[in-house]
C-alpha cells in the first residue's frame, strides 16, 4: 500500500510540475505577442505622422531601463557579451537571431537583468544593422528612417 500511495504522489507532482512549466510557457508566449504589438504601434505611429520619431519609451507594459536591437545572424555569445548580463542568458538559443533573416532581435533589461524580449520581423521595418554595442537608454530610445527605409537612432 505504501509503494503504491508513493507512486501516486509521484504521479501528482509530476503533473503538477508539468503544468507548472506549460503556463510559464504560455505566459512567456503572450508576453512575447504583446510586445511585438507594441512594437509594431510605435513604429506604425511613426509611419503615419502620429509621432516625430519611433518611440520605444512608450513600451510601458513592463519596467525597463536599456533595450538591445540585434541584427539577423547575430550570435548568443556575442549577444551575451553585449548585453552583459549577470549570468549567461539561456534564451538566447531559443530566439531564432541565429538563423532569422529579415528579423531583428531586441531585448528589454532591467539592472543587467533581460526581462523581455522579442524576434521582430518586421520586412518593412529596417533594423538589420543592429544597434547592440551599449544599447539604448529608456530615454533615449528613439529613431527615424533614412531616406532608404533604415533606422537611425535619434537618442534625446
């Protein structure tokens, strides 16, 4: 009875710990989506005269103070270096930079910490030179397009 009562729980928590990890997953996906959204309303108030220049600031879903913008084919450890986080981020092998052309990778951090990001594919939206080497205060977070459709950071 015992052997069997002990696989029983064995079973339970198991499942507990399995659902655990799937919402986290979920949740990280919806965080994800919503941030891309975000995105994509700064750009597009930009494009349709709302705005004087793209203004990642306005991304207040989350506390942020640097944000990182990485080019297509952008290595993790060179990611990991320029970010400098802490310890090693571990998500950066699951961004999809290595291998997106046409996207872009930014990365939101809080005190050296990433606390979100997002693969950008935007077709339209040039960001394919990156804008890693310091990142982008929350202030100073702001770009145009050149004449050729490239983002141009502003700063102020």
């Amino acid at each position: 009875m015992d052997k069997r009562r002990s696989v029983v729980y064995l079973i339970f928590i198991a499942f507990a710990v399995a659902m655990i990890l799937i919402l986290s997953y979920s949740r990280k996906e919806t965080q994800k989506q919503l941030l891309y959204n975000e995105i994509s309303e700064v750009i597009s108030s930009y494009k349709t005269g709302r705005t004087q220049y793209i203004d990642f600031s306005a991304i207040t879903t989350f506390s942020w103070d640097r944000m990182y913008i990485f080019a297509p084919y952008s290595g993790c450890e060179r990611i990991d270096k320029a970010v400098g986080t802490i310890t090693f981020w571990f998500d950066c092998q699951f961004t999809g930079i290595e291998m997106g052309k046409n996207s872009s990778l930014f990365i939101f951090t809080q005190k050296r910490k990433v606390v979100r990001y997002v693969l950008y594919e935007g077709y339209l939206d040039d960001f394919s030179r990156g804008f890693e080497q310091e990142g982008f205060k929350f202030q100073e977070a702001h770009f145009i397009t050149d004449k050729i459709g490239r983002m141009v950071w502003v700063g102020h």
